[in-house]
C-alpha cells in the first residue's frame, strides 16, 4: 500500500490475475500460476491481498433476463435535501433496485431498476418509489439497447437482450 496517497499498489501481474477472474473467477489458481509463471502459492497470496485491501471482490452475477426481468431503466431522482440519505437508504432496500447513487447534476440519485415488464414498473413506481417521503420528481429512461458496459465480465452481460446484435464481419 502506497502510504502517501492510500491507494493499494497494484502492479502487472495483479492486473492480469484481476483480468483473468474477470472472465472466470473460479479458474484454478494453478492454471493462472502457470499461465503467468509464478508459483500457486503467489496466486494465492496475490488474490488474498487483493480481495483483503478491497480491490476486488469475488461475486456471482446473475442474468436478470434468465430471472425474468426484461425491462431496465435508469430512474433520475430529486430529492428534498434533508432527506437524501435518508431517501437512499429507503431506496436501497427495494428489489428493484440493482445499482443507486448520490450524484451532482439535474438529479440527487440515479437508480438503476430491474422489472419484469411495464405493469412491474409502474407498480414499482406507484406503489414504492413515489411512496418515498423526500421523493420531490423523477424521471424515468428505460434501456433500449445498452452499448458499452465494462463494469460486467468479458464475453458476459447481464443485459445481452438490450445489445446491439455483432456485425456479420
């Protein structure tokens, strides 16, 4: 850890063990060890440290599509500001809700939200998020096709419905 900035010191083999269980993460450690010529026991002691200094994490992505939700949307929210935090723990505890931030801008918080269908999220707008006290306006983009996404793993998305189909080279 570099001591003057408090940033974790990652160096290239780090970022290659972090790129491989991207793809994977539940390749062997003596496939990666071979791959990058060094010991299992320096995988292993690598993903230690960097899952221990909170660089990474090791987690299951599930498809929300294959759980039958086919509808996705960004939900900017306004929000009186004596309550935004109050209004984000709130918020945050719905199912619906995959992904909230505070942010600057025309909103206070951006909600990313996963429903089965229309009906869902008009019922998840009536019945939950408007029902928020401090909730002031929302506004409401549903995905049509999502572009770029490098937050999900290489050769996976958990929105493939919402993509533009590959170009026949």
């Amino acid at each position: 850890m570099d001591q003057h900035n408090n940033k974790p010191a990652v160096d290239e083999i780090d970022r290659k063990i972090i790129e491989a269980l991207q793809i994977d993460g539940r390749r062997p450690f003596t496939k990666l060890a071979a791959e990058l010529g060094i010991s299992e026991a320096s995988v292993r002691q690598r993903v230690a440290n960097l899952i221990n200094t909170h660089v990474m994490q090791i987690v299951a992505i599930t498809n929300p599509v294959k759980l039958g939700y086919n509808l996705a949307s960004m939900i900017g929210i306004r929000v009186s500001g004596d309550r935004l935090f109050e209004v984000a723990d709130q918020i945050s505890a719905f199912d619906e809700v995959i992904y909230l931030i505070i942010c600057a801008g025309s909103f206070d918080l951006l909600a990313e939200v996963v429903c089965q269908d229309n009906d869902h999220l008009l019922r998840f707008l009536t019945e939950k998020l408007y029902k928020v006290e401090g909730v002031q306006q929302t506004e409401t983009f549903i995905y049509l096709r999502v572009c770029k996404d490098t937050l999900t793993p290489v050769g996976y998305s958990a929105f493939d419905m919402f993509r533009r189909p590959k170009r026949e080279e």
